[in-house]
C-alpha cells in the first residue's frame, strides 16, 4: 500500500534517509551569495529601507500572515531585483501538486512557493506569529527543490518570513547535496535588505546564463 505524506510534514532527516540528501558545509560550495554580488544603488537602499519601516510598523499589529508579507517585503524586492521582467517569469499559488516516490512513499503538496526560471524558489512561511523561526522551512523548501525535472542545474531557494531570510543551494546530480547562507535579519543594525536584495540580483544573474 502507498504511504502519502503532506510535504509540509517533511523533515530534513526523511529526505536523509529517503533520498540521500546531505548537507555541505564546505564553504566553496555555496560562493554565490558572497562573491560578486550586485552594488545595491542609492535609491534601492531609500526604497529598502521604506520596506523595512512598513514591516516594523506591522509588527504592531499582529497577526501578521503570509500574503502579508508577500505583499509589504517580498513584491518590493522581486521588484528591485527585476524579476518581474523578461526573462523571467513568477508561478505563485499554483494548486499543483508535486510528488516524490520512493519505495511506496508518495510525497505530495500544493505549491504555496514563487518560482523563478524553475531555479530560484522562494517559501514565504505563514505563521500566526511573526517570530516563526524560517528554519523550520528547510525541508519543505527542499523538497520543492527535489521535485525541480531540471536536475542537472543547480538551484537556488529563499525562505523568509518577512523578517528574516536564508538562501539555500542544492546539486541533485547523483547524490542531492545542499548547502545554507548565513541568516539576514531586519533586526539586526543596519538594513539587511541591502545584502539580500544583491543576492537576489546575483542569482539572477546566474539563472539567466544556464
């Protein structure tokens, strides 16, 4: 009999040891969120810096929801990274549903993801309370990603919760590798905004290459 299980249920140690899935914590492996990064400009910074004074006052009145955060941080920033322009293209919201089957276990789930290009997917986590950490996205952001039918590219993907973001890499070739970036916060000094809009401009970059 065929086990079904939501994707949302998806534990990084089920895709361990149902599909091999290893973390690298080489740090060569994942360069593309720290070199050649895209000079952020004068006005983009005005423009984050705006994003992250919208957040902060929404965060005095709670709950503060997924389409939220889509809307007040996510948008601006696919916005100023020029995502929503040739070549690219966004799915978001699809009711598709992906499965991964291995040994009589179906992994099924709806796409509550952005794509882009099929390379850089983006988890938005819906949470009742804005602290919810972006770690426990990690294996439903992964097993999207495990879904991808290009598997001989590398894929790039981005969990937030309005809040705070990580940028994950994964490599299927034979064996599925990963890797993780540091975490960027809007409560730490400064605005981390600035950093995670140039990544953004850099995996762009690297999507439009392949």
């Amino acid at each position: 009999m065929v086990q079904t299980i939501q994707i949302k249920n998806v534990t990084r140690l089920d895709l361990k040891t149902k599909f091999g899935l290893q973390l690298v914590e080489d740090e060569q492996f994942f360069r593309e969120w720290q070199d050649n990064l895209p000079e952020i400009t004068e006005l983009e910074k005005q423009r984050l810096d705006r994003v992250k004074a919208s957040y902060s006052n929404l965060l005095d009145y709670p709950p503060l929801l997924e389409n939220t955060v889509k809307m007040v941080v996510i948008s601006p920033l696919l916005d100023l990274a020029g995502f929503y322009l040739p070549p690219f293209r966004i799915t978001s919201e699809k009711s598709v549903e992906i499965s991964l089957e291995d040994g009589g276990v179906i992994y099924k789930g709806q796409m509550d993801v952005l794509t882009l290009f099929e390379q850089i997917w983006i988890l938005v986590i819906e949470s009742k309370q804005a602290a919810f950490s972006v770690e426990t996205g990690i294996a439903q952001l992964l097993s999207y990603m495990l879904a991808n039918p290009n598997s001989d590219k590398s894929t790039f993907g981005v969990i937030t919760n309005g809040s705070s973001f990580l940028f994950i890499k994964l490599v299927k070739g034979q064996r599925a590798h990963y890797a993780v970036s540091r975490m960027f916060s809007l409560f730490n000094p400064g605005n981390d905004l600035y950093d995670v809009l140039s990544v953004l401009k850099r995996l762009g970059e690297l999507a439009i290459r392949v």
